[in-house]
C-alpha cells in the first residue's frame, strides 16, 4: 500500500495510513538531535491528523514543533507507505504563516527574491561594505560577522557577496559552436555569493561547444519561500518562471541547473505547490522535461565524461562527495556527479554521504540555528574521516551549510561544487 497521488494532502488519510512501524525515526535529521516523539516523522503526521480533524490547535507550541522539520525527506525514503511528511509539513507551514505572519526579515528576504532589480543593487552594496560588519575568509568564499544580530550569531560563517552577480557579468547568448543549446538556471546562491559556479559551468560548455542561453528574467525558484509556507511568493515567482520558460522552451535542448534545490523545486515542487490549481500543475509538468541538474545532463548528454577520461588525473586532491537531499533522494542524481569527478582526482566515500548535511531552510538557518550546529557536526565528524582536502556536492544550500559545520568543527576541509572541480580539471 503506498499513497496515490490524489491523497498527497490528505492529512487524515496519511495520519490513518501510518502504521506506527517506527522505521522512520532511526533516520530522522531532526529526531537525532531532538529525540522527542513531537520531532519525528511518526509524531509530526500523528500531530497533523489531529489538526486536521480540529483536536489540535495551531498555538505557538504546534507552530514550534512544525516548524523544526529540516525537510530532509529521509522519512519517505524508508517509509514502507511512502507516507509525504515533508509535503504535509510545507502544507501546514502556510496556515501558520497566514495565522502568524512572517518575521520582518522573512518578508524583507522575500520582497527581495520577487524584486531582482532591487535584490542586485543591495547585493553590490553588500559587496562593498561587507568588510565594516565581518571579516572576509577567502578560502571559504565566506564571512563571519563582528558582532551578533539577533537573527545572525557572531560565531557562524556566512557566504560573502561577490562583486557582480552571475547573470549581470556576461552577455545573454554565447555561442559556442552551435553542438547543443541550453538555458542556465543559476539559483541565488550561485547569482550572487558562489559566483565561481557559473564562470565554471561556461567554462565547461565552451570546451562542449554547447551555445548557451543565460535566461536572465529568471527569478528566484521559490525554495526559500515554499519550505517557511509563505505560498503568495512560491505562487508569484513559480508562475513567472515558468511563463517565462515556455517562452523558450521548444528552442532549447534543456535548461540546466548546477543547484539541487533549485533543481528539485522547478522540476518536482512546481507540480506539488500547484496540485489545487489544475492549469498550472499541467504547465509545471510540462516544463519539468526541460530541466535537469548541470551534471546529470552534461553527463548523459554530451562527450564530457570521456573527455575528462582523456586527461587522465589532474590533481592529486583527495575528494568525498555529499549527497544533497534535493538530488539523491528527490532526483535520483547521484551517480552522475561521482562519475565525472572520479574521472580526475582520487575519490574517497564519506561513511554516511546520504545523512542530511542540517540547513533545513531559513527559519532553520536563523531561529533554529541550534538544530542546524547540531545536526551539521556529525557530517563535518565523517568528512574529517575521509582526510580529504574537498568535500564537493551540486548544492549551494549543503555549501552554506557545511562550509559553517566543518569551521564550527576546525575541519581542514573546503567545499566545491561539482562544476568547480570538472572545470578545474578541463583547464589542465
Ligand atoms: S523530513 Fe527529515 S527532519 Fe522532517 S520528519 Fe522527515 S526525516 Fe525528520
Ligand atoms: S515509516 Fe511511515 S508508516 Fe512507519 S511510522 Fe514512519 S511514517 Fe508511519
């Protein structure tokens, strides 16, 4: 028995078809560093039933325990129901966000992620007085500020700006010798703070000789927005994005995405969020043939895998890889990245590459941040046992995430994107 797709959000339904068996909680990112039945996947989907049926209200308490899931989905993976308990979750984050509201620095991120123009301007601005409020670590593209604010703590690391975003620092078409054409989808991380990614990503599709299309009307995918619940920002910037891709999307042969969050919420996330509103849900669909994470297309579509075999090993960096949630256990992408690198660096598994790296989305990252530490350490714990000098995942949210656990933790190691690495290695 597994849930059918019409009874995704049928609270009552997959609170009456969990059969209690436990196999969740073993797994479970939050249960592991809040061992309380109220944080598991059992509890929370025994929680929603009840508010489902009006046993239970939505007070500050309930608001505390719905709001401590990392949306890890490690629950679905071995839930023998395939019960979606992050999907209730993300569901029941829209009814307290409507009861609650939205912290100020919550709607003043968003307003960002629905205004570029303004987005970008502050972000130069950022760029240039970054080093007045934190102290710049180059080797981790990060900073760390000089003083707490009480939703930034002095003792963590951020991304630091990058001087020009992605999108603004090249043309919108390049071609490159006409074998291919592909839209990039960058994510905001990557726009504006892990810039290096797609300078590498053009790098590599030049030497594909893929012409590429910088689509730059692209906003925000809405991750942030969907994983706090606030559902009007999901609704305006998925519906741009994907009016805007349909716009090209017969002269494209895919658009490419070198990001797993970004990647799983258009392809997967768009057809969930617009499940009450059918016209939509048929155009997210229809989009999603389209969209692929940067390694997997590159590594199913053109030469690159025996291109990167012919220069034989480049480097003699050791290199783990970390799975993002996003992409193994949404995607199915996990191979794809191992493959290419492995064609030029010595590659080493971590004991657990699958384990939740603990971002968990913004209140995560701010409120919560306890849980995020927590749940970070014992990643940081297993790639210090790898002795490798890079960790690398296709996820700038893992990045942020564990570039802070492996400094918390005096961890050597530094992180890579994928795309990093293989134009790293294409250069020798
Ligand atoms: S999504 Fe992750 S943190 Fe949330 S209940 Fe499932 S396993 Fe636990
Ligand atoms: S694995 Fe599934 S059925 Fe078993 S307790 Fe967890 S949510 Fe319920």
């Amino acid at each position: 028995m597994s849930v059918k797709k019409e009874d995704i959000f049928d609270f009552t339904k997959i609170s009456d078809d969990c059969i209690k068996c436990g196999k969740c909680i073993p797994v479970c990112t939050i249960h592991d560093v809040n061992a309380d039945e109220v944080t598991s996947p059992r509890g929370f989907i025994d929680l929603l039933g009840a508010y489902k049926r009006g046993e239970l209200e939505l007070d500050k308490t309930a608001k505390d325990i719905f709001e401590s899931c990392f949306l890890c989905t490690n629950c679905v993976e071995v839930c023998p129901n395939d019960l979606p308990t992050d999907m209730i979750i993300e569901q029941v984050r829209n009814d307290i966000r409507k009861k609650f509201g939205l912290a100020w620095y919550k709607k003043l991120f968003f307003f960002l992620l629905r205004h570029r123009k303004i987005m970008d301007t502050l972000a130069s601005l950022g760029y240039v007085f970054q080093t007045c409020g934190f102290k710049i670590r180059e080797k981790e593209e990060s900073m760390e500020p000089r003083f707490s604010l009480p939703i930034i703590k002095k003792d963590r690391l951020l991304p630091s700006a990058s001087k020009k975003s992605f999108l603004n620092s090249y043309d919108d078409v390049i071609i490159n010798g006409g074998k291919g054409k592909v839209g990039i989808f960058i994510g905001c991380l990557a726009n504006y703070t892990y810039t290096n990614i797609g300078k590498s990503l053009l790098e590599i599709l030049e030497v594909l000789e893929i012409d590429v299309y910088l689509i730059k009307k692209q906003l925000c995918c809405g991750a942030p927005a969907y994983f706090t619940g606030d559902f009007d920002t999901v609704d305006y910037l998925a519906k741009h994005n994907i009016e805007y891709f349909e716009s090209f999307k017969d002269e494209l042969d895919a658009i490419i995405i070198p990001e797993a969050t970004c990647s799983a919420m258009v392809k997967i996330d768009y057809a969930h969020f617009f499940h009450d509103q059918e016209e939509w849900k048929k155009r997210a669909v229809d989009i999603s043939s389209k969209i692929f994470m940067a390694t997997e297309w590159m590594h199913n579509n053109t030469k690159l895998k025996e291109i990167l075999a012919s220069k034989g090993q480049t480097s003699d960096a050791l290199i783990t890889y970390h799975d993002p949630c996003h992409a193994k256990k949404m995607q199915g992408i996990h191979q794809e990245p191992r493959e290419l690198i492995k064609q030029n660096y010595k590659f080493t598994e971590m004991s657990d590459s699958n384990r939740c790296c603990g971002f968990g989305g913004v209140t995560m990252q701010t409120e919560k941040f306890h849980f995020a530490l927590a749940a970070g350490r014992p990643k940081a714990a297993m790639i210090r046992d790898t002795k490798a000098e890079i960790v690398s995942a296709e996820c700038s949210a893992c990045r942020m995430q564990i570039t802070n656990s492996l400094y918390e933790s005096k961890v050597d190691t530094i992180f890579k994107n994928p795309i990093e690495l293989i134009a790293e290695a294409l250069k020798k």
